[in-house]
C-alpha cells in the first residue's frame, strides 16, 4: 500500500523551495550596493594610475610609486611618492630600509567587501644586496560606507623577514594644506599658528609658553619628546 500523504507532502514542500529559490534570485538581481549599506564605488584602470571613484570622493594611486590623492567635492589632498626608508624590514638581526614602490612582484586588483570598496596592492619580491627577503605587503586603499570614508589597511605576511615599520599611507604633501597644528609641552596645542621667528614664543592652551623651533611651523611632529 502506498502511502499518498507522504508524497503529496514531499511535492509541496520541493514547490514551495523552488519558489523560494526563484524569489531570492529575482530580489538579489534588483537588489543595489546602497540598499546594503555598501558605497556606490568604481574600480577602474587608467593609463598609469588606479581611480576609486564614488559618488563624494575620489582616490587617485600611480602605478609607479604609490602615490595617493584624495579628490572632495571642494578639496584635494596629496600625498608624497614612496620614499626610501617607508618600509623597514628585519632578518638575522640586520636591520634594512626598503622602498614600498620597489617591490618587484607588484599586483594591484579591485577589492569589495560588503560594506567598502577599493583597491588591494599586494606586494613581495624586496630585495637587499641581490637577495630576496621572503615577506609579503598587502596594502588596502577603500571607501567605506554611505559617507565613503577613507580606509587604508596594512597586512604583513612574514616568514624569516620580520616588518618593523611601514609608513602608509604616506604624509600629506606641504602643498595641500595651509598651516599645521603642532603638539607643544606633551602634547597641549597652540592657540596661535602661523609664521614666526626663530626662537619666538607662543601661548599654549595651559597658559604657558613653549619656545617654537623657528620658521614657518609645517610638519606634524612635536619638538619636544613626550
């Protein structure tokens, strides 16, 4: 005797699955980066640089020497090429300075998560004195978010070469910005900025004075040690 209910049930349910199925493509295919969470951002390859454009902002990397600018709606921050000494590597208890943009197995790929968007720059092959150091740098440059906020992410990937430090991304250059707040007496901040003479002195938020360096204050490093 065969038992119907059995079958009749097992029909229902693979119907309902299949409906399921067809609805959930149906609602991925409509579905958008914003409804999400995730910025409306492109990847794209230009001549010698990679753009990572939204719908705000916008980010500019050469090829060449890793170079970023930062494009706003009203403004547009660069920063300084790679440089000699960005990154700084151990093996053996030697101590070497290295070049980011001198790698010489360098990769760079689109990257999307589900909330940001950006670019991936892997890269391995450093070399000292004809020898290869066996570490690995993935750098990650993305906008995050419905604000599209700027997020940079460093991973080391290291075997006998150690990472002791990397400066990336890199600093602002002196040509986009106007004056700089420098930390004074363990890290209070002047009132006043601006150009001084050597050896002038200013007021500082506890009310004492601090003895400025001299010139035209335009690094962000404090002058004394903290």
């Amino acid at each position: 005797m065969i038992n119907t209910h059995v079958g009749v049930t097992s029909v229902r349910f693979l119907l309902l699955a299949s409906m399921l199925f067809v609805h959930s493509n149906i609602h991925a295919a409509t579905v958008s980066q914003d409804d999400w969470g995730s910025p409306r951002v492109q990847v794209l390859q230009e001549k010698a640089q990679w753009i990572i454009e939204g719908s705000r902002n916008k980010v500019e990397v050469k090829n060449s020497d890793l170079q970023m600018t930062i494009h706003t709606r009203d403004r547009t921050w660069s920063m300084i090429p790679s440089f000699s000494g960005d990154l700084i590597v151990e093996k053996s208890g030697k101590r070497f300075p290295l070049r980011l943009a001198d790698a010489t197995k360098k990769n760079m790929t689109p990257y999307h998560t589900g909330f940001k968007s950006g670019l991936k720059i892997s890269l391995a092959g450093f070399t000292q004195k004809d020898e290869e150091l066996d570490v690995q740098i993935d750098l990650y440059a993305c906008l995050e978010g419905r604000d599209e906020e700027l997020v940079c992410e460093l991973i080391a990937t290291e075997k006998n070469t150690t990472v002791l430090e990397c400066f990336w991304p890199q600093a602002l250059a002196n040509d986009c910005f106007d004056v700089t707040i420098v930390p004074l007496c363990r890290g209070c901040f002047c009132r006043r900025i601006g150009q001084r003479k050597s050896g002038s002195t200013i007021p500082c938020a506890t009310g004492a004075d601090c003895t400025c360096p001299g010139g035209v204050i335009r690094r962000i490093r404090p002058p004394c040690s903290f």
